[in-house]
C-alpha cells in the first residue's frame, strides 16, 4: 500500500479504493446466499427450517476461520509494515497449511456430532432428516470456502483488495446457475432438493480455488523453506490475537444457536423467517463486512510504522461512512419491508413474520455496524482482548437477553424490537469505549497481544 495524502479527502478516497470492490464481492457472495434460500423457500417451509437450524453452526465454521484469519493478516500486514518481506512470505504459507488442516478438523467433529447438537437446537425427527442429506455437501462447502477465506486473506494484507472481490463475484455467478439446476433439476431429472444448494456452492469454490491457486503461483508472496522456525517464532503473536480473535468469532455462532433456540418456541413459520432475516442482515451489512476486510490490514501496516494520527483519521471516517450507510439502507428496508418480504418468503406466514423482523432490525444495524468495525480493528492494533470482551458484551449483555426478553413479553415482535435493542445498546457501548482509546496517550504496545 502506498503512502498517501492525510487530507480527509485523500483519506476518503483511499477507503473507497480499498474497500468498494470488496462490497462488491460481498455484495455478490451474500447475495447468492440469500437466492440460495429463496430457492429452497420454494422447496416448502420445513426444506426451509432444515437449512436455518444449519446456519449457527455454519457460523461457527465462518467464525474459526475468520478468526485465523484476522490474526495472519494483522501479523502479515505488519511484517510488512516493518519492511520484513521475507517473514510475510514464511507466515504465507503457514495460513494455508495450518488452516486447511484445523477447518478439515472441524468439520469432521461437526459431521460426527450433528445429531445431539441439532437436537438441542430443537430440530424434530423430520427435520434432522432433512437436514441429514444436506449437512456433508455443506460441510465440504464450508471447507473448500475457508481455503478460499484464507488465500483471499494473503492477497488482503499485500493491499490487493481487487482480486478477493472479483473472486467472490465469480464464485456467485457460478453457485446462482447452478443452484435452480441441482435444486429443481432440469429436463426428466427432478434435481437434489435440498442438497443441491450445498452441491451448487461446494462446485463454485472449487472452480474459485482453482483460479485462485493460479494466481498464488505468479505470486511471491509464499516461502518452502524457514516455516518452522517460523510457526515457532510467530505462535506466540498469532496466539495472542487468533485465540481472542476467533473467541470473538465464535460468540456469534453461540448466542445464533441460543437465539434460534428462542425462535424455535414460536413455531416453524418463525424459525424460516429467522433463517432469511439473517440471510438479509449479512446481505445488509455488506460495506460493514468489507470494511472489516480492506480497513484492518490497513492499520496494521501504519501500527507496524507507528502511525497513530492515521489511525485515528481513518477510524472517525470509517465510523462515520457506516452510520450514514447503515442508517439510511435500514430506514429504506423497513418501509419496503412488505414487498421485501413477499419477494423472499415462500408462504403467507412466513411473510407477514419476515416483514416484522425487517421493520425493527434493519435500522438497528446502524448501531451493530459500529461495533463491529471497532471489534475488527481492536484485533488489528493490538487490543484483541478489549475486542473479545466487547464482542462478547454486545451478544451476551445487550442482545440476547434483550432478544429473550421481547419475546416473552411479545412473541416474535417483541423478540425484533428486543434484537434490535440490544443492538443500539451494543453499538453506543462501543462507540463509548472507542472514543475512550483514541483520547488514550498514544504509545505501541510492547508486543502483538498487547493492548493499544
């Protein structure tokens, strides 16, 4: 990354550089997902259930490996930063290797016990069937997305957000064809169902895996020799912010699983409607998501070069892009929330239930984007601690028992308005201790783990 103007406007224009083409590909990666659902939408409620008791363990899937990967890419982008270019390439070739074994691990774990952890949830007899003929292709598409995450990672730290989100444009295009045709099927043959979405998305990763290990090839940004030495050398760093990092992550997969919990009292109707609901906050959430990529690796190289004023800068207008953002995309869903809703639902009931949740989370999401980018870049400026502790307040202080409670007092309105609730109290708790740091005496911790 090049050095570049302080002015707010050069600032503004760098972030927009850095951050618009991996919105895009955020855009297209969550919009498919949300199709996805769609999709099988039309397949009956109870296909549609099925695949939402799935969605808190997928997040956990997503959150182990996006917590390594927040911890390579800090480690990478300082090195960097540093001018260590030869370490950059050791820790390169780490991310891949120890990633691809620890996400193979995981989801043979998940394979193995999905029985008693779908139960918990509340999932009945029928529905782990269904869920059954779904789960393996999912699991292998997770982990054929992970290695996807983590090469997407190596090109973020190197500054090259372009690549990542052609990438995930790509990977869409390709899942949005095959989805109807492994789904519905074509011609005499009548398609997989429900398995075929998670078939649709494990053959896009593959072909983005292929075009991707291509591109690392005319790369030199990889190391064969040194690595360990390295991964002894770097297991100390990489702990002290991968461990609170993907504790962090893992939060979310956790109160998911405690939530739907919740929205599994109210019916089956409620459960799909939570399962698109939550398609939709990622979907909306897309220039949060992508900040959380391009920004980090970002701050790391200034932290590496001791750049505290420019961290300060690019963290007021980072906050300031996602509330205006945020705000106005929440305000705009909740008045279509009824055309929104008929658009994505396959049944009168699951509608009117979707609409509700529209109307009172979508502008929340102001707040809980807040929060989320200054969770990101705690891990990025060494406070990963304060990170996991404010991550673990937003869900489990403010979200969840506010979550609990509105639906106690209100059924599933009172659940929305309870969710959306604890995600402004979240969002002002954040912004609290954010303003709290950058009035901080401004000075380089001692080591990776350490706090800013």
């Amino acid at each position: 990354m090049t050095a570049i103007d302080d002015s707010p406007i050069s600032l503004g224009r760098t972030l927009w550089r850095q951050t618009w083409p991996m919105a895009i590909g955020v855009l297209a990666l969550l919009g498919f997902q949300l199709v996805d659902s769609a999709f099988i939408a039309r397949l009956g409620t109870a296909p549609l259930a099925a695949q939402s008791f799935t969605f808190p363990l997928s997040f956990l899937i997503i959150g182990v490996q996006v917590g390594m990967g927040i911890a390579i890419a800090a480690l990478i982008s300082r090195a960097l930063g540093a001018e260590e270019a030869s370490r950059a390439r050791r820790l390169g070739s780490l991310v891949l290797l120890v990633g691809m074994a620890v996400m193979a691990c995981l989801a043979l774990m998940l394979w193995v016990l999905q029985a008693p952890i779908f139960s918990r949830l509340g999932a009945d007899v029928a529905t782990r069937e269904l869920i059954r003929g779904y789960w393996a292709p999912q699991l292998l598409a997770a982990w054929l997305g992970a290695l996807l995450y983590f090469g997407y990672s190596l090109f973020r730290a190197h500054g090259d957000t372009w690549l990542p989100g052609k990438m995930m444009v790509m990977t869409s295009l390709v899942n949005l064809v095959l989805d109807p045709l492994l789904i519905f099927g074509f011609g005499p043959w009548s398609g997989l169902g429900l398995p075929g979405a998670a078939w649709a998305t494990a053959v896009a990763f593959t072909v983005g895996l292929a075009v991707l290990g291509q591109r690392l090839r005319q790369c030199d940004w990889l190391a064969r020799h040194g690595l360990g030495d390295e991964l002894r050398r770097s297991a100390p760093g990489f702990a002290g912010i991968a461990g609170p990092a993907m504790v962090s992550q893992l939060m979310p997969p956790l109160a998911a699983m405690l939530a739907i919990s919740v929205v599994a009292s109210l019916g089956e109707s409620a459960v799909a409607a939570w399962g698109l609901a939550s398609r939709l906050e990622t979907l909306s959430l897309m220039v949060v998501l992508a900040m959380t990529m391009s920004l980090p690796p970002w701050l790391g190289r200034c932290y590496g070069a001791g750049d505290w004023a420019q961290i300060h800068r690019l963290m007021r207008l980072a906050l300031r892009v996602v509330v205006a953002w945020q705000l106005a995309l929440g305000l705009l869903m909740a008045l279509a929330s009824p055309w929104a809703a008929q658009l994505l639902a396959g049944s009168p009931e699951v509608h009117d239930d979707l609409a509700r949740l529209i109307r009172f989370l979508l502008p929340s999401y102001a707040a809980l984007g807040v929060c989320m980018l200054v969770v990101s870049a705690g891990n990025a400026l060494g406070w990963p601690m304060r990170a996991m502790l404010m991550s673990g307040a937003r869900l489990f202080a403010f979200y969840l028992p506010c979550l609990w409670l509105g639906s106690r007092l209100g059924g599933l309105t009172g659940l929305a308005a309870g969710a959306a609730l604890g995600n402004l109290m979240a969002g002002v708790a954040a912004w609290l201790v954010l303003r709290r740091i950058l009035a901080s005496p401004r000075r380089r911790p001692a080591s990776s783990a350490g706090e800013w």
